[in-house]
C-alpha cells in the first residue's frame, strides 16, 4: 500500500513540475552551479520513472537524499504556491528561522493582534495617529506585563527588550500585507501603490495620429503680477496666485495639439473644454507684445500638416478629477464620438507622455524666468521668486507668449522617444502614408463650438401687474423682443443654449427644438464679458454690499475697482482681477474695466448719466404698460 500511495504521489508531483518556478544560474558560482544542476536532474529523472540505482551513477547524489529533494520542491511557500526547483537551491531555507519574538508572538496570538492594531493604526483612536516605534514598544510591553509576564521572561532579560526584534517582525509584516501598512507612508505612496498594481506594458500603443490622446492640467511653476493703481493713482504691480495650464497631447506622435491657461487658483469643466477645442480648430497665434517670435505659428499641428485641421481623436485618457467627470465634458465628447478613458487621480504614470512634456515645459520656460518657484521647495531657483516678479514685472501676458513659444518649439524639435525626429515630422510622416484621423463634418466647422451648455427654464411673467415674460439664470432676467411680446410661453419651460465664458446672450428654444430667438439681460447693453465663474463672484459681491438691484455693467465695474483696492494686499483678490481682465480682454476688449479703456470711461459714463435722466419712474412705466391705447411702446 505504501508504494502505491508513493507512485500516486510522484505521478502528482510529475504534472505539477510542468509549473514549477525555474532558477537563473546565471549569478551562481560554479560549484553552486553544479550541485543546483546535479540536483535538478536527479528530480527530473525521478519523476520520469528513473531507478535510483542508475539516478545515482549519474548525478553523483546518494539515493537516500532524492526523495527529499522532490518533497522539497513541491512543498508550498509562504503564499501557497509549489517552491519548485528554488528548493534546490544550495543554502535555500524552505521555512525562516524562528527566533524568540517570533514564538512569542506565535504561542500569544492576543498580543500579537493587539500589536499590530497598533502598528496598523486602526484603533481609532485620536490619541494614537500613526504611533512611532518607540510609543508601540511601550504599550507591548504594558500588554506582556498585564499578562503576567516577569522580570525573567523573554524579552525582559534582554537589553533592548524586544524593541529591534518588535521592530524587524513589524517590517516583515508591513512588506508582507502593503494595503494595511502603506497609511504609514502618507497618502501619495498609499495613493500610488494602490493605483499601480495592473500597469503593464501597453502593448498597443497607437501608430495612426489622433488614435488616443492624453489630457492632464499643470500648476505653472512661475508667478506674475497685477496692474493696479493705489491711492495716489499710481501705477503698481501685485502678486498673484499660481495658474493652471491644461494640455492635450497626442500619443503616437508626441505633438501638443492644444492648450489653454486658466487664469485661477483651480481649472474647472470649461477650462477643460476649452482646451479641448483648441485641439481641434485651427490654431489662433497670440499677438506677441513681448517677445519677437516670428515662427511661433509654424510649430502647431493645423499649420505645419494642413491635413489635420479639424481632426478629431478617438480615445482621450484623463484622470477622475471632478472637472474631467463634469457632465458638459462628457456630453460634448459623446456627441463627437470620443470615447473617454478615465483613470485614477495624481497618479501620473497613467498618463506619462503628457507628464513628461510638462517637465519640459518648464525646463525650458518658466524654470528659466525671475518669478520661477522652482520644482520643488528646496529648490533654489526659488529664492527671490516673489521680489523679483514685482521687479521685472511679469504679466500673465508673457506667461501666455512663453507657453506659445515653448510648446511651438518642442512639437519642431527632435524627440528621443520618436528616434531623433520631430513629432510633427512624425505625423506629417504618417499622415502622408495614409493613416488618417476622422474629421468634424464640414457643415459644422462654421458654428463648431464645445463652449455649450444647456439648461431648462421656467418662462415667468404676470399679466396682471404688466411684467414681461423673462426668465431667471445665473441671478439676471432674459428676455427678447419676441418673449416679451407674448403671455403665451408664461409658465412653461424652455430650453436656453449658452456660452459659459460669456452669459450676457443666449438662444432660446421650445420643449419641442423650435427656436424662440436670442435672449440678453434686461437693461442697458453690458459691455463686459461675464463668465459662469466670475458671474458667481460677482454675485456674492452684490449679496454683501446690498447691490442687486444695480445695473449689471455698474455692478461689474464696481466688482473690478473693489478687487484693485483689495489686491493691494491679497494675492487672491490680485488673481481674481486677473481673471475678470482676462475674460475681458479675450470677449470684449472695450470693457471699461480694462486699463487702456479707463480713460474714455467719463465720456460714457457722463452720456450714460443723460441717458438714465431720460429714462421713466416705475409709476410711469405702470400707467404706460396699463393703457396700451396710447401705443408708445
């Protein structure tokens, strides 16, 4: 009976060696080398039905020893797998010794348990965030005591009592259970661990252009000033905040196909949308006030291969940051048939390409200039970064053209990943072979816009007081000629289109799609472009100064002077301003807000003056509106 049971054994074992680990000898040494091998074929021939008599003659190793050896390679490790041929290892122990703490802990579970609660800093307990070594040390020993452990008892009678030993068993443990022990490490290195574990190797990395692309927002590692006039009228330069820049790159090529900055202490959904238009149409050069750039517009995708012009991508790879989650994002890249491959936030080697191009960016721009912060707080570019971007007086002006410039310079030059060409001689390349991208329909390129939104509103009005049917959005009254000529849409829903970046107009259609017209704020035209964002601003401005019944143009010129006065000492006030200015500047570049409109503000304000005296009392609208007979409207 017991050879049979052996024969099913070593039957067993011979399937199982099919799997078993191999062993590089590559680094052994030669006699190391030969016993490993002289081992390795006794076990093979052995489970291939060899005597031992004849395993003997041929490998040099006695008869009593090979069963031994194939009990060890099929003895399971520490994780349940067959050791395999590691086992014939010279020196290879199949189980670690165990020392004195390790009995302990073994023949005391209890304190074992309590041990590691405190080592895991799951105790929940606002006394105990993550202890150190020292402090767990103390309660095991409290804990060996209250168990009755003596003076002569190990680990009492060592000199360290335990604590290395403690020490190294915690070590073994935190390698051996990682999702358990990394919260001692900080939330990056629990972040990245956890966010890692599948990446392998993309095996299908894109050829064609526009196959996949990545998107990803920067913080510039540079700081520029605000131009505002203190209490003597004269003319100073303030801090501001840190900005965003969000790019879009593409994969198989390398090219920067767009970008946009975001003038603000964090990027939102429009912000991404933004850039991710800019991806698409055609490429818009800045008009460069500080620098002499003549060919910053030759080293952008639409200009360089005319045949990508209003290519689209296919996939785009962003993280889950909320502004890439945003609805309006994945709306508008549904409809264009994008698909959206999402993954984990600050983890950037899910996306490398777009980081990488990143740290180019700023080694070869804002790394370069006085108001540099440096990578990183020992970095000693960053020393005077703040005095010196008051004393050079960096705009967000030159931040943009030193973007323009430097993303225009990497798409020409030679990248060592693409073999020493150039990614834009890569896709004129691979364009030129056929590999062509999908492209926006013809008959959308006039309108084409990712900037819209959409929502549903409630017509209001009452005929019985004379109000003209309106809507609310935003904290204003819409209306139009149209809306306003009728009670009929009173009380029913609408669906109003409108650009984010700029809500003084909109258009207006019924439940059904029918156009209604285009809507504007009551009152008089608003000559400054108000976004979604800085609207919000602007409203709570209005809420704790008591202005909501102000003329929406005065309410923003109002809002900008208090953000002049108060950027004088608030970085944050400074970075609003810029933003309000830069809104201006890109939507309605006759904003008295603007500086170099300011001084042609009397004259409008003094013919707005004679226009509000002509304008009629609230009792006088009352007595028109009420006897339409006199048809003065």
């Amino acid at each position: 009976m017991a050879n049979v049971f052996w024969n099913n054994k070593i039957a067993k074992f011979y399937e199982e060696s099919k799997t078993w680990r191999t062993v590089s000898t590559y680094n052994m040494s030669d006699s190391d080398k030969q016993i490993y091998e002289s081992r390795k074929k006794a076990v093979d021939l052995y489970l291939n039905g060899e005597s031992m008599k004849n395993i003997e003659k041929m490998t040099g190793i006695n008869h009593s020893h090979i069963k031994e050896f194939v009990d060890r390679c099929a003895s399971l490790d520490t994780s349940g797998q067959p050791v395999g041929y590691i086992g014939l290892i010279k020196g290879h122990r199949l189980k670690s010794r165990k020392g004195p703490f390790i009995k302990l802990m073994e023949d005391h579970p209890d304190i074992r348990d309590q041990l590691l609660l405190d080592y895991f800093n799951e105790k929940k307990s606002k006394w105990d965030k993550l202890s150190s070594f020292k402090t767990i040390h103390e309660s095991l020993i409290k804990n060996l005591i209250a168990n009755g452990f003596k003076e002569t008892d190990y680990p009492f009678e060592t000199k360290s009592q335990g604590y290395r030993s403690m020490v190294r068993f915690l070590h073994n443990i935190g390698d051996e259970n990682p999702y358990a022990s990394l919260n001692r490490y900080g939330k990056n290195a629990e972040q990245l661990f956890r966010n890692t574990r599948c990446i392998q190797p993309d095996q299908s990395s894109p050829i064609r252009p526009f196959a996949k692309v990545e998107l990803d927002g920067h913080k510039i590692d540079a700081l520029f000033t605000v131009a505002v006039e203190n209490e003597h009228g004269d003319t100073v330069y303030v801090l501001a905040n840190r900005i965003w820049i969000i790019a879009v790159i593409d994969v198989a090529t390398r090219v920067i196909l767009g970008y946009t900055i975001s003038v603000s202490q964090n990027y939102n959904r429009f912000d991404v949308l933004e850039c991710i238009q800019n991806a698409i149409i055609p490429h818009k050069s800045l008009n460069f006030s500080q620098f002499n750039f003549k060919k910053s517009i030759e080293g952008y995708h639409s200009v360089a291969v005319p045949y990508t012009q209003w290519a689209l991508f296919d996939e785009i790879c962003m993280d889950n940051a909320l502004s890439h989650l945003s609805r309006d994002v994945t709306d508008n890249l549904e409809k264009l048939g994008i698909s959206i491959n999402f993954g984990p936030v600050a983890t950037p080697h899910r996306r490398p390409l777009i980081e990488r191009f990143f740290r180019t960016l700023e080694e070869k721009g804002f790394h370069r200039i006085p108001s540099t912060t440096g990578s990183n707080i020992n970095d000693i570019r960053r020393i005077g970064a703040e005095k010196d971007a008051v004393t050079y007086r960096i705009t967000l002006k030159e931040i943009s053209e030193i973007a323009e410039i430097i993303i225009s310079e990497y798409n020409l030059q030679p990248h060592q990943g693409l073999g020493g060409f150039s990614p834009l001689s890569v896709m004129r390349d691979r364009i030129d072979r056929g590999l062509i991208p999908s492209y926006v329909s013809d008959d959308s390129r006039k309108d084409f816009s990712l900037m819209k939104c959409y929502q549903i509103r409630k017509v209001q009005g009452n005929k019985k007081k004379g109000i003209r049917p309106y809507i609310n959005f935003a904290g204003y009254k819409y209306t139009s000629s149209v809306l306003s000529s009728s009670y009929t849409p009173v009380g029913k829903n609408i669906v109003i289109e409108f650009d984010p970046l700029d809500i003084r107009e909109m258009e207006a259609y019924l439940e059904n799609g029918a156009h209604i017209g285009h809507l504007v704020i009551k009152g008089k035209r608003i000559g400054t472009a108000i976004s979604l964002k800085t609207n919000k601003l602007i409203r709570d401005f209005a809420n704790r100064n008591d202005m909501n019944n102000s003329h929406v143009e005065d309410l923003i010129t109002n809002f900008a002077n208090n953000l002049e006065e108060k950027a004088l000492s608030s970085k944050t006030a400074a970075t609003h301003l810029a933003t309000v200015r830069n809104e201006a500047e890109k939507r309605s570049p006759k904003s008295n807000i603007l500086p170099q409109n300011k001084k042609s503000s009397n004259t409008i304000d003094e013919i707005t003056l004679e226009d509000d005296k002509k304008l009629l009392s609230d009792e006088e609208l009352m007595a028109k509106w009420s006897d339409p007979s006199k048809r003065t409207w």
